[in-house]
C-alpha cells in the first residue's frame, strides 16, 4: 500500500484548526448554558469563528493535494 | 458477480483522479483553458447542477402555487424553509432595516447549494456537485460581486474600500500594518476562502467514502477470511460517515449562506 508524507503533514497540520474549533463551541456551549435567551446571537458568532478555524484546516487540505 | 480487485494487486487508495468523470454527451473534443488539458462535453455534475436548479423551482413553485390561509402540506414545508431562511441569516444577520431586499438572493442560494450537496447522498446520483471547484468558484464570485457592489452603491467607492480596510478605533503606526491586511482578508481573500470552504469539504467527503467502501471490497476479496471482520467494519463505517455528511452537507449550505450574509452585512454597516 502507497502513502503520501503529504497526508501525514495533513494530519499535524489539522491538529491546531481541531483544537480552535473545539474551544469555539466549548465557549459557545457554555455561553449558552449560562444565558439560554442568548442563544441566537451567539449561533452566529460562533460559525463564524467556526469557519474561520476551520478555513485553515481547507488551505492544508489542498496544499496536501497540490504540493 | 465480478471482481474489482485480484489477490496480488496492491490496494490503490483513492486520488483527486476519481473526481475526473466521463462525459456523458460529447467528450471527443479537447481544448486547453489556463493551461489545462479539457474534455469539451457534458458531465455528470453539469448535468446535477441543472438538475438541482430544476428541482428548487419545481419545489418551491408547487409550494407558492395554490396559497391558502390555512396551509397545506407542501405550503407549510415552503413557508417554514422560506422562514427559516429569512429569519435565522436574513433578519438576524443583516439587520431588520435592509434585509428584505436580500432575502430572494440568500434563499435561493441556499436551496440550490443544499440540493446540489444533497445530490452526494441521494441513491444512483451520489456525486457531490461541488466537489468539483469550478462549481463553486462561480457561486463565491457571484457572491464576491454581490458584497463589494452593495458597499460600493451605499458608502461609494472610496468610502467603503476605507471601510472594509480601515479597522474604527486604530491610529498611528499600527494602521501601516493594519490596512493591507485588512484590505487583503477583506477584498482579496474571501472569494477563496468561500469556495474552498464548500468544495474541500465536499470533496473530502466523498473521498472518505470511496476510501470506506473501495478499502472494504478490497480486504473482503483479497485477504484471507481472518480479515473478514475488518472488511465488514469498514462497510459498518461507511454508512456511519455517509450519515455524518447528510448532517455536513446541511451544515455546510448554511455557512455558505451566513457568510453571504455576514459579507453583505459587513458592506452595509454604518462608519463609526
């Protein structure tokens, strides 16, 4: 079976976007635990911030292809 | 039943390559386009992507056609999809003075961005549409255009390209670093960052899903029966990650659509 050290980079480089993205939804979580009523203008920040981590992991993955 | 595999191949882990379909019409004819070799001829996903757009307006026709007061089944799914759209990323993203007028670009985009990831899952179909990123270039230019035109029609030209690069409530040596790299997340960046965000993932889930089913034919026709248990895990996985991108391809429809929203939102704001 073939490999590419390309996905093993990947795989380390996905690490850090994993972990952003884990904090924005604990904060978001327990933003919403504490104040429920406020659940709708945190939705919004929270995937934005979502998609702002989660953009580099999407620029790793095609760096992984492309290189 | 044939096989796809023979005992001494090696397992060969899927590509980018699978993504390149045969035409279905045409496809005897090449021409070069930015210094790629091209089929001209109709694929699948041209064809899916007409295929959705067909398919929202037949939907949301049969739900606007006969309006009663009282809603029918149909009616009330277009009512509460058309709701959902205005309420959670029109009115409380844009802000409840302009929304109105963006809310037909916002739910058709969103519609048509969900149909065509939902083509990834829906049975004989089972090709992500954007997964190709032409695709969805196309929608993040259109888009792109959309953002820049509205700022550039309320503040003016200088106005807003002093806006959307100048962060409020900075001053002196730091606006030197600041300003192009606002100017550059803002202007230059986001077109990329919109498209690759919907095409990585729908490209990386179906290869996800080729790895599961093509890893699982191989193990349960070429090794021996020992490994059996492991091929079948795979399959047992497959359906577990074809389910997880039902809820991907949803989630990722709606992030599209907020960030259209958000962009427009950020075009439109007042300057402190």
């Amino acid at each position: 079976m073939d490999g590419n050290l390309n996905m093993i980079g990947y795989g380390l480089a996905a690490i850090g976007p994993g972990i952003g993205i884990g904090l924005i939804f604990a904060a978001y979580i327990s933003g919403v635990a504490r104040q429920p009523e406020a659940q709708s203008r945190l939705q919004s920040i929270a995937i934005l911030g979502f998609a702002l981590a989660e953009a580099l992991a999407i620029i790793g993955i095609a760096l992984a292809f492309v290189l | 039943m044939s096989s796809l595999f023979t005992r001494d191949e090696p397992f060969a882990p899927p590509s980018p390559a699978d993504f390149d379909l045969p035409a279905v019409f045409g496809g005897s004819g090449h021409f070069t386009f930015l210094g790629q070799e091209q089929v001209a001829g109709v694929t699948k996903p041209m064809l899916q992507i007409v295929l959705a757009a067909v398919l929202v307006f037949i939907l949301f026709y049969v739900a606007s056609r006969r309006r009663a007061m009282v809603p029918g089944k149909v009616q009330f799914i277009g009512e509460e999809a058309y709701g959902f759209v205005r309420n959670s990323m029109g009115r409380d993203i844009i802000g409840s003075h302009d929304f109105q007028r963006f809310v037909p670009y916002l739910f058709t985009l969103f519609f048509f961005v969900l149909f065509n990831n939902f083509m990834a899952t829906i049975p004989f179909i089972q090709f992500p549409t954007f997964s190709r990123s032409g695709m969805v270039y196309s929608l993040a230019i259109m888009s792109w255009i959309v953002y820049n035109a509205v700022g550039i029609h309320k503040h003016g030209f200088v106005g807003y390209f002093k806006l959307q690069s100048v962060p409020a409530g900075v001053s002196g040596v730091i606006l030197i670093l600041l300003v192009p790299l606002e100017f550059m997340s803002n202007i230059l960046v986001r077109p990329f960052t919109l498209a690759l965000r919907l095409f990585a993932n729908m490209f990386a889930g179906h290869l996800l899903l080729i790895l599961f089913a093509l890893g699982g034919e191989y193990i349960l026709e070429t090794q021996p029966l020992g490994y059996a248990p492991v091929g079948v895990l795979a399959w047992v996985l497959f359906i577990a990650v074809a389910i997880l991108e039902v809820l991907i391809q949803f989630l990722q429809a709606y992030v599209f659509v907020l960030l259209n929203a958000m962009y427009i939102q950020g075009a439109l704001v007042d300057e402190h």
